[in-house]
C-alpha cells in the first residue's frame, strides 16, 4: 500500500539549500576588543590557533565548518559567566561547545563570535544514590557518567548514540535508542544552572522529583541550543540497573511489517526499552562494517528491561505480537557481549551507512510521526527516494515514531544536490502533514530553521520574543532555531 | 531519631502572612469600557451578577474571595481570543476560570477584572487510539475525559484528587496519585493551543511523541498559571488500561517506617503505579468520615498495574520490603469495589479531615523533597506542628517525596493564625533547605509568591523577563506567581 497525496508535494518558499549556510554581519570591533580583554583574563585558555578554530566550528555533517574567532577553555562556571561578561560588552557571538557531535550545525559561528568550551568541566560533583539523582558539569559524557555510576547498581539511560557531552545532550534535548521507555533529556534533567546573556548565572530548580514552583525554566532551557543560556550544571534523573536485561532481534519480509509490529507493540502497552528499526540498507550497511551475518531483510532490534520474570514475559509478548507481522528469525542475545555487540553495529550504524558510498556526505534527516502512521511514512520515504534516485538508508527509534533517512550525497553533483533538496524538504513536509515534527532529535540548529515556522507557525514569533526578552543582542548562539 | 537544626529557623523577612491578600489597584476607566465592549460582543454570555461573580473567584481554601468584575462564558477558542482582545485594549485584567478546584487564589481578581470560564467548552475533539493521544477543549475534566476513553480500553492517568477540568490542571502543572509511575501534567501533555495576551493563538506542536524543534513552549504553558497565556486545547498522552491493577494497604507503627518502606520501594525500582502516606490523624479522620475500621497507625495504600504476573510480583515485593520496616496488616484488595471505596476514602480525606475540627479552615502545605529526606521531614513537620499546638493532618505522594500537611486553623484565633503562619513559612524553608520545593503540585498562585524567591532567586528575574515580554500590560491573571 502505497501512500497517496502527499508525495508530490513541493512548496517553493521554504524548500531547502542544502549548500546554502548563510553567513552573518560581523561586528569586527567587538570581536578585536573582545578577544584582546579574553587574553588578558583568561591567558592561555584563550585559543585562536586556526586548526583549533576550526575544530571548533566542525560538525560531523554535511554542514561547512564556520569557525569562531577565538576559543575560551572553561574551568568553571564563573569562568563562563566572566567569558560571556566580555562578550556582552562587546556584543560579540558566544557558541557553547562540547563533544561537536551535534548534526545540525549547532557549533557552527555564522557571524564569527567566541566559542566556550566546557569540556573541562568534566566533574560528576555529586551522585544521591538514594534520590536516584546526580549532578553533573557539562563536559561530562554519557559513557563517562555510565562508568562512574556503575558501581552504584545507576544508570543514566539517554542515549543518542555519539557519547555526547550532557551538556550538548541537555541543549539540544537530545534523545536515542532508549527514550521510548526512559524519554528524552526533557524527561531527564531535573534541574540547570545556566549562565545568561548578561554573566548572571541561575538555577531553575532542586532535586524534587516534581515541582509547581513558577514557570518551568529547566524546560524552556533544555532544547534551547545555547540560544537563551549557557548550561553549566545538570541534576539529572538515574535508574537503578535493571535486574535483567536481555536483547533481542527479529527479521521481517518487508519494512511495512516492521512498522506495524512497533506500531502494535506500542499499542499493547509492551514496555520495551528498546526498539530500532534498520531497513534492508542498513542491514547490508552493516553487516558489512561490523562483521555481522544478519540477514539482509527489514530488521528490529529490541532490548527489555525489568525482573527476571518480566523480561522473560515481554520477550514473550513481543514474539507473538511480531509473528502476526510475519517475523522471523526472533532470536534472544543471551550474553552480554552478544548484546553489546549487536548495539555497537547498531551505533555504529552512521559510519556504516557512510562505508556504503565512500567519498559522499551523509545528510541526516529526523522526522518523527504519531506512531499510527510510521510505516506510512517510512514506506513513502523509500518509495520517494527511489523516485528521486537517491540512496536513503533507514534507521529508526521507531517505538517513537522517530526516523532517520540518511541521504548519501556526492556534494559535487549539483543535480543530486538538488534532488537531495527535494527530499529533504518534501520528508519534513510530510512528517508535518501527519502532525508529526521535522526534527525527533537533532535539534533545528542552521540546517532545519526553514521548516520551524512551517511547522509551528505562530509560536515562532512567540519564541523570538522570548530570545530578544532573554538575549536583547542576540549574543547567544545566532543563526540558529529562528528564522532571519 | 528527631532531625536538628533547621526545626528552628525563621526569616522574618519573608514570612508568609497567612491573612493578608494583597488587593491591586484598578483600572477602574478600563474595566467600565471593557465591559461594556464584552456586553456588546457576547450578550448573555457575559454575567455580572454578584453570586455568579463570587462563585468565580471562590476556591476552596482558607484564601478570600476576591471576585471579578464580570464573567464571559466562553463556547469556542475565538470567544476566549476576542475577550481576551477587547480586555486587552483596556488594559484590563483576564483570568481564565475551569472548576474552581485549585488552591492557592489562582482565580482571584485581586485587580478585579474579567473572568472567562471555559467550563462550556467541554469537547473531546479527537482520541487516536492507535497513537495512544487525545484532543480536548480545557473544560473536560478528568473524570469526563475517562468516561469518555472507558469504551476504548485507555485511560488518562493524572489524578489529582478533585474532578478538575484539563486547562486548569495543565496551567498548575497538577499530579496527584498516580505521578510516581505516569508523571506529571509536565509529562502528560503533548501539545496546546494558548491564546496569547494579545489575542493570537498559538499552537505549541503537533502529536509526535518527542520534538526537538525549538523552545519547549509546551512546557513554558504548563503551570504558568494563567499568566502568559490561556489554554484552551490540550493534546494529552494516554494510557492503556493496564491488564491487571490491585490495590493493597499496609499499616506501620510509626510514620518514619511507612516513609522509610516508600523510599526503599523507590530505590529499588518497583514500579508501583500509587503510593499514598496518610498519618494516624488522617486515618482516624478517614475511618470516621467514611464508615472505615483501618486500624488507626500510619498507612501506605498502594495500587499495582502491569500484566496479571507482574501485578502478582509488585504486590510480593512490596510485602518483603514493607516487613522489613515492621509493616503489618498488608492486605490486597480483590475487588474492583473494595479498591473504589478504599480510593474514595484517599480522595475524601481533604473533607474528612476538615470534619475534624468543625468551623475552621484547612490551611494546605505542599512542600515536595528529595525522596531521602522524606521521612526526616514529615517526622520535622509533625514535631514542629506539635510544638506549635497545631493540628496538622498529613497525606503524601509519598513516592515523589510530596506531602501536605493540612492546618485546621481558628481563623478567628489570631494567635493560632500567628502560630499557622510561623509553620506553614518553616515547612518551606525546611524543603527548600533539602532541596525540595515549597510546592510540589498545587503552584504558586497568590498563596505561595512569597517563597518562591527563596526557592529559586535570580531565576524569578528571569520569570518576571518572559512574563512582560508576552504580557507587557499584566493582563494576564495578574498577582500570581511573581512577587510584588
């Protein structure tokens, strides 16, 4: 079954450019004068090297570097605010930076501007094993968290695959192959510090599990891509190691069947912990990447999480939901080098899907849909990359309804360029026309900001107002999320 | 053990005054002419009867009614937008108006003002079952809403003990019961359609289970209380009703082990769907308000939801831990009967502990902590309140660290009201000194301004910011929430 109406869809006014990254005026003066007062404070944390610039304006996309003028190495939280005192005078660009892994051109510096680097803040400043609760600095990793935690029987469960810096995580509410069942760092992050555009620096809350107490600050904070502050501390929510884990992979005759046994898993309640879909692509992809001989069909990837009882019962469940679609091959991973060596192919999915063309540049997409309608847009993916002779291979956190189209792209090719273009506009499109969203978890960042009021018309406005309440001269990351 | 230290601080800086409600002045010119426009526009919709306006101003607390000047009876989202317009080039105040349910003065009109109560508009729009969402004008309230989805084997988890309407549980951020496993109002809402303060409507995004795409304005609107915007649709996640539930009570000889029993459960990760604490004053007051024999010592009630094994598997667990901390008379109720009338008798304590002191008025507390340090502080509470010759009830959601200890106050007694003054200002500092919060779920309303300073200091400058850059002329439901 094949999707019908909006396949054709084009709107001319806000189609994409995927060469087009715009530059922005620079304030030269400031910029001379901000960097001369940074070197004086901040000696040789202050780096203005060109290949440490452009490390620092560097994304592992498609997205041209864009580099700061200068780079501060953080310390500490007064040392953010101190930096961004100096900006503010000089109403110069500051750009937060963590592990760079961000795919939206997020550390990118459109107007030039000084880049913060927190990844020296690196501290986990304290675990409350009894609230199930930490507090972080921004430069601490996902896996860097994961191994300081485990001896404590905690976890902390986001995961978006790159070991990303929690910061960079809180900023772009980052989520991964685990939020359909511990959400998104929205979900995660109990409280912030953050550094605003004038050097103050406030919390938005304690370490109550929940809390009535004004407008929710952590929130509009998280997700906000450095635009209205700077991060410099996180409390945030752990898990206690599940009794059992076990994990699972099934195959399926055809991507559809795969959808809609994630669409019924989900439907039933089933509280997987994980559920990713890799179509036949990136089955190939990486088998041969990661030595694998997984069968070159639709596959899912399931983990479970609970009692030694439970998971043995939505093992179970899963198994007779998946047999309805036609699964085969349901196969549990029993050890846990199995299991993490199936979840390493599956991370490893990107470099895998970028082995598959060697020399192109992989332009991610990030869609996300209501559940009800994933296999017809992922079906309609397919078919519309086809049409458009464009290599597409799918990966999905798919009991989110979230999917990742990554298009395989030779940047010197102006037609397929183009092409990619069309796909990528006409994908957020559809993914919107489903009441859906263009970005599940990548963040708008410069690449997506065409299809933000698309999507969200009005309230567009409402955020530019909060950006110029919170940030007057637009100080705080330009040219990102809004428009203009 | 007694916790020392903070039993005896006081700050007379910031201490609560229990009698006194600010009136603002009145932009007596504005609200002549604004209601003359409404009266024009809307006819009989409009009421300016004195009863009808008390009635929208009267919440069931302790707090005067401060009622509005006139109450439009809004049937669509163009009804609110145009008297939010015509109130707005008057400069006059709005306060949006749902069951009159919350407890902190939020529909007060210490300004005076217009009202619109939006009980009429009372539609659910749409439920996707497959997508596990649902649609809903803001006067749905929670018990409608889960007449309305029984058919379709979902339900709405959020239950906050009154049959409040939606919009005023999203704009207080509400919880209740259940929070421990389903969340918050925080979690539970998709996306909205808010009025703003000039009129615009706005939506906040569409029904993807997870979107990266800008500032999280979903979340910024929920628990704003009516003053950046007013709600009038709310996309909400539901649940399906889970294959098994059971209830289950457990008795313990001090209220020290019953909160030691729920943050042992916490810890290890059961995932209990309810977990309520009612001291002995409460259940002594509940056996007499609703006919109950429970043996008059602390009690847990309890509910368990999951498939038929793994309700079987909470409820043993829990005994094991609840033994440990002499819990005795753990019993589960069978029946769908017995669990409503044990459930009924939860949600008639706030009435059944009124009746324990005819005449006087029950003073709520509402402080939340980090689940460690719950026990210390209900132990403080109880101690404190004994100190003050107080009579002071508690109920918690003891699973989020969240009780209320509820003042029977003499308002007529001005020395008990002094000593209700003195407790109600050291119960919220004691949270905020364990990193809790002053309020967990009932907000901050007119009630509460004084402590939220406290909580959170510089980050309410940046509240009063958002607050006049989308309501320059604090229209919107103005002496809440912010100080001054």
């Amino acid at each position: 079954m094949r999707p019908q109406g909006f396949l054709r869809r084009t709107d001319a006014v806000w189609r994409w450019k995927l060469t087009k990254i715009a530059e922005l005026p620079r304030n030269e003066a400031g910029l001379a004068a901000a960097l001369e007062e940074l070197s004086q404070v901040f000696g040789d944390n202050l780096l203005t090297g060109q290949a440490i610039r452009e490390q620092h304006g560097h994304t592992t996309t498609w997205i041209k570097t864009q580099a700061p003028d200068g780079v501060v190495m953080a310390a500490s939280t007064e040392d953010v605010a101190q930096a961004v005192r100096i900006c503010a005078a000089h109403k110069v660009p500051v750009i937060a930076f963590g592990t760079g892994t961000s795919l939206e051109g997020h550390v990118n510096a459109p107007a030039g501007g000084i880049c913060i680097d927190v990844m020296q803040m690196d501290q986990v400043l304290e675990v409350n094993a009894g609230d199930l609760d930490c507090r972080v600095q921004p430069g601490v990793t996902r896996e860097a968290l994961n191994t300081h935690l485990r001896d404590q029987g905690l976890f902390f469960p986001i995961d978006p695959g790159a070991n990303a810096s929690l910061g960079g995580m809180t900023a772009t509410r980052a989520s991964g192959t685990n939020a359909v069942r511990y959400g998104t760092m929205k979900d995660n992050v109990l409280s912030l510090e953050v550094v605003m555009a004038d050097g103050r620096v406030i919390r938005t809350g304690g370490r109550a599990r929940k809390s009535s107490a004004g407008y929710d600050l952590t929130r509009l904070m998280v997700g906000s891509e450095g635009t209205l502050g700077i991060i410099t501390e996180i409390t945030l929510r752990l898990q206690g190691v599940p009794e059992a884990i076990s994990s699972a992979r099934c195959s399926f005759p055809t991507v559809q069947a795969a959808c809609e046994t994630v669409m019924a898993v989900i439907q039933y309640g089933l509280p997987v912990a994980r559920i990713e879909l890799l179509d036949a692509d990136v089955v190939k992809a990486v088998n041969a990447y990661s030595k694998l001989t997984l069968p070159e069909t639709p596959l899912l990837l399931l983990e479970f999480h609970g009692s030694d009882a439970g998971v043995v019962e939505q093992a179970e469940t899963f198994g007779m939901l998946a047999e309805e679609f036609g699964g085969t091959g349901y196969a549990a991973t029993t050890t846990p080098e199995e299991r993490k060596k199936l979840w390493q192919a599956r991370h490893d999915g990107y470099w895998a899907v970028l082995a598959l063309r060697p020399g192109c540049k992989a332009v991610a997409t990030d869609v996300c849909v209501p559940i009800s309608r994933l296999a017809d847009a992922v079906v309609a993916a397919q078919v519309r990359a086809e049409e458009l002779k464009l290599i597409a291979p799918i990966v999905g956190h798919a009991g989110d309804g979230n999917f990742h189209a990554s298009l395989l792209i030779d940047m010197d090719d102006a037609d397929e360029v183009a092409r990619g273009e069309t796909f990528v506009s006409w994908l957020a499109e559809l993914a919107i026309s489903m009441d859906g969203t263009c970005t599940g978890e990548h963040g708008i960042g410069q690449g997506k900001r065409a299809y933000l009021s698309k999507e969200l018309g009005a309230a567009v406005d409402v955020m530019a107002t909060l950006k110029a309440a919170l940030d007057p001269d637009n100080i705080l990351n330009p040219g990102k999320i809004l428009p203009g």
